[in-house]
C-alpha cells in the first residue's frame, strides 16, 4: 500500500498534502462566511458565478493531481 505502480513510495507529506487540499475545498465551498456582494465582473458575469467557477477550477486541479500523484493502483 506505501508503493506507487512507478516504484517510488509515497511520502507521508503527500497523503497530508492531499488531505489539507480536501479540507481546503470543503471549507471554500461552504462559503457560508462569505458576504454576498453585488459585484459584476467582465460586464455580466455575477460574483456568485465567479466564485463557483473558480472553485470548480480549483476543484479539478486538485482532481487531476490526486489522480496523478496520490491514487495509483498498486501492482498485482
């Protein structure tokens, strides 16, 4: 279970990095202590919209290099 499919074994600062940038997703989408503001941005685009489309690009960042870095399949 500590062995990635490349050979090299996953740090312990790995899997606590990989928690922290959970926890850090779960707090900014439960944005409760955000205050609602009335703010357009390029124009047309509300804060709300914004802010939900920036997490979402954190969001998959994050997927893509849990994916990648924290969650391989182990050898047969």
């Amino acid at each position: 279970m500590g062995r990635a499919t490349d050979g090299l074994p996953r740090s312990g600062g790995t899997t606590l990095l990989a928690w922290v940038g959970f926890l850090l997703l779960l707090v900014l989408h439960l944005d409760s202590w955000r205050a609602q503001r009335d703010v357009i941005y390029f124009g047309w685009m509300p804060e709300e919209l914004a802010y939900r489309l920036a997490w979402m690009v954190l969001a998959w960042a994050y997927l893509l290099w849990f994916c990648s870095r924290v969650w391989r399949d182990e050898p047969a």
